[in-house]
C-alpha cells in the first residue's frame, strides 16, 4: 500500500482536534475526583482541628 505523496492522514486516522475533544470527558472527571479529594481533605483537618480544641 503507498502513501499518498501529500502527507495526509488516512480517514480512519483522528485528527488532532477530535483526539483533544476525546480527552476532554477524561479531564473533566480528573478534575472533579480532585475537587472531592481537596474537600474531603479540608473537612478531615477541620474535624481534626475541632477535636484538639475541644480538648483544651
């Protein structure tokens, strides 16, 4: 099979805007994993932090 003498991809291949809007459902979990993770964090030391000073 001969590739064609221009350069351009064959029409199963992805272009480079389709492969960034595939991604973009993969980020946008990323991102809201990472805002659950950040306030799971910032209530584990707020809990943390009330428990010490309920000591005193």
């Amino acid at each position: 099979m001969e590739r064609p003498k221009d350069g351009s991809v064959g029409v199963d291949g992805l272009s480079a805007e389709q492969q960034r809007n595939g991604l973009k459902p993969l980020w946008l979990v990323i991102a809201i994993l990472a805002t659950m993770v950040a306030i799971a964090f910032l209530l584990y030391v707020s809990i943390l932090v009330y428990g010490v000073m309920q000591r005193m």
